[in-house]
C-alpha cells in the first residue's frame, strides 16, 4: 500500500533514514528535563539507528512524528486524539520475532486469546474486546477460523485502540491491528536471515529490492520458509512468498503486490484441562489431551492492487482493490466446557471436521482533500468502499472415547479410522453457504484549528446483506424470524449502521496534549461460528476516551496514558447448553485505564514499557441470567509489559547489545460462567547480539525462569505457554 500523500507531512520512520542521533549523557538528560521540558518534535531524535531490511530503523514503538496508515489522512501520531500505537521492524528484530502472536505485547491492551481462540491461528483482545486484523488496509475476512500472521516482508505492525467503525465498515470494537508491508525502492538492497533454536524450530526468509529497469518500475520479492517441532509437539511449517511492484508514472504511484501462503499447523484447542476452576495442577506440561492426528492446512492467495494519483495540491485520489482467497482443512478438537474431569476420567470429548472456503474482493475509492476555510486547515478523507465476501463452510463432529487417567493422559484413538462423524441436535454441523454485501460512504475530516487545537471526526454509512443457505437441515437451528433452517432455503438480513466519532487534542504546552474521543462501531455478525441462531443482528459498541500524551527532550521520552469506557451490545458469545456447543447473545462493558512509556534514556539505553487496568463484565444475557457481572472469556484485569535494550562497545568495537524483558497477565476466565479460568503470570526474556551496519546475531532466551503458565483460556482446557527456550539468529542486509 502506498501512503497517502499529504503535503507538511513528516516521512515515514519505516522508510526513511532518520537524522543523526545527538549524543546527550543521562545526566545531561535529567537535568533538561527538570529545568525545561522542551518541544514536541514531529520526528523525535531517538536512539542510535540500525539497519534492517536495507533501510535505517530505530526500535520507538511511540514516536510523535509517526504517521499510521491507517489512519488515512497521514496525521502524525502526535497530532491524533486517539491511542496509537506502531511496533517498528527494529524492535521485533530485537525480540527475534517471526510471527504477529511474538510482538504484540509490546502495545497496550492487547492479549492473545478469546471466543473461538482454537490454538492455531491469531486471535486477539484489545482492551478486553474483540480486535480485527487487516493486512494493509484490507480485511482478513472472516473474522473467526482466521489466519496465522507471519512478519514476512513487514515493515511495522499498527495498532489502534477502541472502534474504527467509521473509517473501515464492520469493525470489531476492541480495536484495529494493521499489518503493513515494505513498498519497493530504487536502490538495490537484499538481505536474508536464519533462525534456529528450540522445539526443531528453523525459520529462514530473504528479500530484494531495487529498479527493473523501466523507467519508474521497481520490484521487491519477500519470501519465508519455516519449520518447528514444537513445543507439546505441536508442529508447523509455512512456506510463502510475497512479490511486489511500484511503478511512478506522471502523477501516480501504482503498486501491485501478491502474498501466498501455505500455511500447516496443529491445533491443541484442549492445552490442559481444567479441574476445580483450574488447569490441571498435577501433570506435566507436556500433558496432551488432544487427538495425536489433529492437523490445520490453510493457504492463501491475496493480489492487491493501489493507486495514489496527485491531482493537484488540493486533491489526491486513492484507488485501492483486494481479492482474497483463503482455504481452512482442518480437524480439531471440540472446544466445549462438558468436555471435563469426571471420576478422574476425561469425558465427553469430541473431534471436529472442518472445510472452509472463503473468497472476499474489496474495492476502496478515497479521495483526499487538502484545503483551508479561513485559517482553520483541513485534511478531508472521502471514500466509498464495496466489499463481496462469500464463505462456504462443511463441519461434522464425532464422539471420542474417554481418556482413562486425566492425571496421566493417554488419547485412545490414534488415527481417523473408526471415527464416526455425526450430524445432529448433540453434535455440531453444518453445510452452509454464506454471502455478504457490504457498501459504504464515509468521510474524515482532520482539522488544524490552531497551532494547538487538532480537531477530528468521521461519519460512515454502511448497507449491509447478509445471507445464509443451508445445504442441510440440522435439528435445533433456528433463523433470524425464529423459525427452523432448512436445507435450500435462504435466511437473509439488511442493516444500514450509521457509525461515527469525534475527538479533539489540544496542546496545553509543548510537551503535554490531552485528548478527549468518542466513537461508535457495528460488526456485522458474519463468520462460520456464529450460524447456529441464523445471520443475527450486528453488534454494536460505543467508546469514551481521555488521556494525555507527554513528551519530553525532544520527544525521546514519550508516556501516553489513557481512560477509557467501551459499552457493546448484541455480542455473540460461546457457551454449552444441555452439552452442546451454542451461541448466546449478551451485552458488555470495560473500563479501564492505561499507559505506555518510550523512553531513549540515552544514545545506548532504550526502554519500552505499557501497562493496562481493565474491568470487563457482562452487562446483560437473556439466556443466561446468572452471568450477569462476570467477566467474558479471556479478558484479564491487569496486563504489563517492559522491554529494554542497552547498546555498548567491547574493545572499542561498538555493537554490542543486551536485553531483557517482562511480560504479565493477569487472571482470566474461560467462558461467560466464570467457574474456569487460568491464573496470573510473569515470563521473562532475555536478548544477546551484535549488530554491525548491515549484518547482526543475536540469541532470543524466553521463559527464562522455565516458568508453568497459560497463554489463553480456552472452552475446556488452557493454551499452554512454551518453556525455556533459545533461539539464534543470524541476518545481513546489503
């Protein structure tokens, strides 16, 4: 995706080189800070930069001067009343990351796990609620079943907090993660690295880059091949490679981009059971409750294609097309809170049979005004968006025997054969096909009242088809109109949401902006999980927003702090009824506070830090009276994270970096009964390395401590977390 032009602009961090870094003692630093606390800058001097994927990056997740792609009018992070944030390439170097699940914890609020959070694939709760996942700027489709994100080819990870209803149509109220890749240049530069360490884990990737030799036509190829054992014996490989053109012709810039993927991985959605409201306390973590044959195969094809024309200084037109094809094979464990300890026996297990097809094309037309109304300066998105997305889904479920000794598991069934895949009233099944039309009209307008006011607000307004035909009928599902779904006949909603927000920040003094938001969302209850109630109603979700953000020498000691009240209504939840996995619709709410520091203590010594209070619950359940006041699946109380890394020289040869980090999460619950959940826990990690101008090594150590502790709170039993591992890693750019 190309960025939008916007004049006054500052460049992207990602794609830029920075300017040299002033070399300032602590002392130096401290005593500026208490004697005046300087500007804001709008491209904060920072830490000594290095270079990563041929291009010169710092490692500041908060930088005021930052502009996000998404959102859409190319304003600076400093200047948004909103919380974002963007998690550079540098820093998940640093953490010797592969996948979108290792970087996450380095924003805000964010935490892995929540409904239908199988084990294999990306599922993740911002401020306590549901987050979408676009790659850039385009939807991943389904929402549930999704996908496993590697970093192949990405440039940085954008995270925004609470609803982007208006600026990107069915969005999921937690929040927006934007996954952005690098665009081609004209200078030549490669690079590969490798990676080995535990769990038989090996990831190698590579790129280049440069000019093709057409005048204005430049290429990149980003590829990644990787293969683990895994901890648990959990076992994956993805193979992909992504190609990419931009071409800049008169007074546009052309980019075309195609990402494929073939992607296995074997789901473990039971981890460890729970036993008296808790994971199994007596057994290893090595402890395996799920079938030894489960297995998820996906590939994905996604071409993109952008176009950003100049047309004047008053106006730039972005034209922007995706068609996503995604394929979902899956056998997977039942995830159903029956499945439970009895009498010291695992009971009521089950195996589900998956076959997903999912085809989505999304068209976005933007044009981007530039202009002023007296000394007021606007920046105006306008856009209409169409979206097409249908989904074709086969599932059955079958009854596995008993495990006969939970405290020492051993599954009895080790293959397929003889395992009888049924379809009725006690066992989960389906034969759909889904479609979905989606249209929107939508404007943003970013205004420069002063100096010192930036004001912002947004409106959209969606019209939404929905359908479901089931090929089958299944006893005990009902449609939007109550009555049974048949098999051939179609049961269909329209809903035209109006969603919106406004804000505005204000510049109190140079290094202290408070801000104030309010947003509205809908997602469209859409995905293959939810069809057992029909096509319901959309969700909807309102958020209040406060905080301020500071700056302080220079902008490189950044802390941004925020409170929030997120209200969501029709909120599609899983639970078990009478032993069979269901769906019920209740209302929540989450308030919180949180705040996250960057700070460039000096030229060598780089601190990241975030931490969040939320208080979810459940606000109310007609079908479920009794869990009014609990909390949803997955949403912890506390969350905290801290990153640091300290650059030094050895005999004068500079390069040398060590590292180290904290990661927590509190205690959160398994579904909205609250009678399992999985306890608080701390991991810690560690980083060695050496990184020279274009080449580096580095050893990532996690779990130091070789710390128990749970991921996720799943139905019926708890994502386990890796023990102590090592990995090293060996790259070079040239």
């Amino acid at each position: 995706m190309s960025p939008i032009p916007v004049p006054a602009v500052p460049p992207r961090t990602g794609s830029h080189l920075r300017p040299p870094y002033r070399r300032t003692s602590l002392a130096l630093c401290l005593a500026a800070l208490l004697a005046a606390p300087g500007a804001w800058a709008q491209d904060a001097v920072t830490l000594s930069p290095i270079a990563v994927q041929g291009v010169v990056q710092d490692s500041r997740v908060d930088n005021p001067g930052q502009v996000a792609d998404l959102g859409k009018t190319g304003t600076a992070l400093g200047d948004l009343p909103a919380s974002v944030q963007v998690i550079p390439r540098a820093l998940m170097a640093e953490q010797g990351a592969s996948m979108l699940r290792d970087v996450i914890g380095n924003a805000s609020g964010i935490n892995a796990g929540g409904q239908d959070a199988k084990g294999y694939f990306d599922h993740f709760l911002i401020r306590g609620l549901n987050a979408q996942i676009y790659s850039d700027g385009f939807s991943d489709g389904d929402q549930l079943s999704g996908l496993s994100h590697s970093l192949n080819g990405v440039e940085r990870v954008e995270i925004l907090e609470g609803p982007g209803s208006a600026l990107f149509g069915s969005g999921a109220p937690g929040g927006t993660i934007n996954i952005v890749h690098y665009a081609p240049v004209s200078t030549f530069h490669a690079g590969a690295s490798l990676q080995a360490g535990s769990f038989g884990s090996v990831t190698g990737s590579g790129y280049a880059t440069g000019p093709t030799g057409v005048a204005g036509l430049d290429y990149r190829v980003d590829a990644t091949l990787s293969h683990a054992d895994g901890f648990r014996d959990l076992g994956s490989r993805d193979k992909e490679i992504r190609p990419a053109l931009r071409w800049r012709w008169g007074d546009h810039v052309t980019d075309f981009a195609l990402d494929a993927r073939n992607i296995h991985e074997t789901p473990d959605s039971y981890g460890i059971i729970y036993f008296d409201g808790t994971p199994l306390r007596d057994v290893s973590r090595d402890a395996k409750y799920s079938s030894p044959f489960t297995t998820a195969h996906s590939d994905v094809v996604r071409p993109t294609l952008a176009d950003a024309w100049t047309v004047s200084d008053l106006l730039t037109v972005n034209n922007r097309l995706s068609y996503l094809h995604r394929t979902l094979d899956a056998v997977v464990n039942g995830d159903s809170s029956s499945t439970k300890v009895s009498d010291g026996e695992v009971v009521n297990r089950q195996l589900r049979r998956q076959d997903d097809r999912d085809n989505s094309l999304d068209y976005q037309l933007e044009p981007v005004w530039h202009f002023a109304t007296g000394s007021v300066r606007h920046t105006l998105l306008t856009g209409f968006e169409y979206q097409r997305q249908t989904l074709s889904t086969q599932r059955a479920t079958a009854d596995l025997p008993a495990i006969p000794d939970a405290f020492a598991p051993v599954p009895p069934e080790t293959s397929l054969a003889g395992v009888n895949f049924l379809c009725d009233a006690k066992h989960s099944c389906d034969d759909d096909r889904l479609a979905a039309t989606y249209y929107g009209l939508y404007a943003t307008d970013q205004a420069d009242v002063t100096d010192a006011l930036k004001l912002r607000a947004g409106v959209r307004q969606d019209w939404w088809d929905t359908s479901l035909t089931p090929r089958i009928t299944v006893p005990g599902r009902f449609g939007t109109d109550g009555r049974p779904l048949l098999g051939g006949v179609k049961d269909t909603r329209d809903d035209a949401p109006l969603s919106w927000n406004v804000g505005a920040l204000y510049k109190l003094f140079a290094w202290m902006l408070p801000y104030v938001g309010v947003s509205s969302s809908h997602l469209a209850n859409f995905n293959s999980e939810n069809t057992q109630n029909g096509v319901g109603a959309p969700e909807s979700a309102r958020q209040y927003e406060a905080g301020i953000k500071f700056a302080w020498l220079d902008g490189r000691i950044v802390l941004d702090t925020a409170a929030f009240d997120v209200k969501r209504d029709h909120v599609a939840a899983a639970t078990t009824i009478d032993g069979v996995e269901a769906v019920v619709f209740d209302s929540q709410k989450t308030r919180g506070t949180e705040a996250s520091l960057d700070a460039a203590l000096t030229g060598q010594w780089h601190l990241l830090a975030n931490l969040t209070h939320q208080d979810a619950v459940i606000t109310d359940n007609p079908q479920g009276i009794a869990s009014v006041g609990h909390r949803p699946q997955g949403a912890p109380g506390f969350l905290g994270n801290l990153w640091t890394t300290y650059r030094f020289a050895i005999a004068g040869l500079p390069g040398f970096r060590v590292g180290g980090g904290v990661n927590y999460q509190g205690h959160s619950y398994s579904d909205l009964t609250n009678a399992n959940g999985i306890p608080s826990a701390v991991v810690l990690n560690a980083l060695l390395g050496y990184q020279a101008a274009s080449w580096g090594v580095d050893l990532n150590l996690r779990n130091l401590a070789n710390r128990r502790y749970f991921v996720a709170a799943n139905g019926a039993g708890a994502f386990v977390g890796e023990a102590r591992s090592a990995f090293v890693g060996v790259h070079a750019d040239f």
